[in-house]
C-alpha cells in the first residue's frame, strides 16, 4: 500500500512538472486569469459547469469567486450550472442530458460574461453544447480540459490543456490551477 500511494503522489507531481514546464501552458493560465479579473471589474459574471469531480471543482471555484480565496475584497458574481438539481433534471427530461448546460446558458449569459467548462475529457457533449452556446451569445469562453483538449479544445477561447489522460491526475492538476487562478484574479483588490 505504501508504494502504491507513493507513485500516485509521483504521478500528481510529474503531471504539475509538465504543466511547469510548459510556457505556452502556463501563460495561457496567466491570459485567462486577467480575462476572468477583467469581466468580473467590468459587471460580468463567471458562469462554470462540469461533470463528476469536475461538478465538484465548478462549485469549488464558485466559492472562491463569490467568497473569497486569500484577500478580503468584494463578491464577484459566480453561477455553478450543475448546482441546481431541479433545473438540471428538468431540461434533461425535455431536451436531453446534452442540453442540460445549454439551455442555462441561454437563460442566464449575456455577451458581458464568461462560461468557463471543465471536462477532463475534452469531449463532454454538455459542456461542448454549453460553450457552442455561449459562443453563439457573444460570451467569452474558457475551458479546463486534459488528454488532448478534445473538441472543446477546438471551439473554446481559452482552453488550459492538463497533457495527462488518467482522470484523477487531471483533476488534481485543475484544481491546482483553480486555486492558481483565483489567487491571480485577487492580486491588486
């Protein structure tokens, strides 16, 4: 048991160690940070969603836009749209599981937002559909995505590519970057 928690430790941290070692990565997490700062300065809201853990990771980020993360400062307006059971459930009954994200979209964004979606696949067809969607609305567009970004990679503004295709690395190095990313979004508040 020892041995097998100490090399999934050294696969969490060979993963981190390829994402430091990329630049185009790394600035990209920079890039989206100040995209993110600027929408919410400028009276727009941070729209997330996802799947599984990465549901549990929207609701993280949400928390610490709308909170805080280490700075005492103003809320910024975040939605979580796998938040709201009822909702979900319901478009899923009338339009499919697909739409789920979509039809949030088209309720609640405006072109003053951002959608920000995290699929570890990069090929979650709700978060595809969602970011097609906000797109269409004059949105901004990011997305936390691992293997090869999939077709989200394709149709999003401002994807972050994790290079891992084992889920459970992916998702530790997302949250890892949430965490980078709201404590650059708080830098001079």
């Amino acid at each position: 048991m020892i041995e097998l928690i100490q090399q999934r430790l050294r696969e969490s941290i060979a993963v981190k160690e390829l994402v430091i070692s990329n630049q185009e990565l790394t600035e990209a997490i920079s890039s989206l940070s100040c995209e993110i700062k600027t929408i919410l300065l400028n009276g727009g809201k941070l729209i997330l969603c996802g799947n599984g853990g990465s549901a549990s990771d929207a609701l993280h980020m949400a928390g610490e836009i709308v909170g805080r993360f280490q700075k005492e400062r103003e809320p910024w307006p975040a939605i979580v749209l796998n938040a709201d059971i009822a909702t979900m459930t319901a478009i899923s009954n009338d339009y499919g599981y697909d739409n789920i994200y979509s039809r949030q979209v088209k309720g609640f964004m405006t072109d003053k937002d951002m959608l920000l979606g995290i699929s570890t696949s990069g090929n979650s067809e709700n978060i595809y559909q969602a970011i097609k969607e906000a797109g269409r609305i004059g949105g901004k567009t990011a997305a936390l995505l691992g293997r090869d970004g999939g077709k989200i990679k394709e149709c999003v503004d401002n994807p972050i590519v994790v290079p891992c295709s084992v889920t459970a690395r992916v998702q530790e190095c997302h949250i890892t970057i949430i965490h980078i990313l709201c404590e650059l979004i708080e830098l001079d508040n």
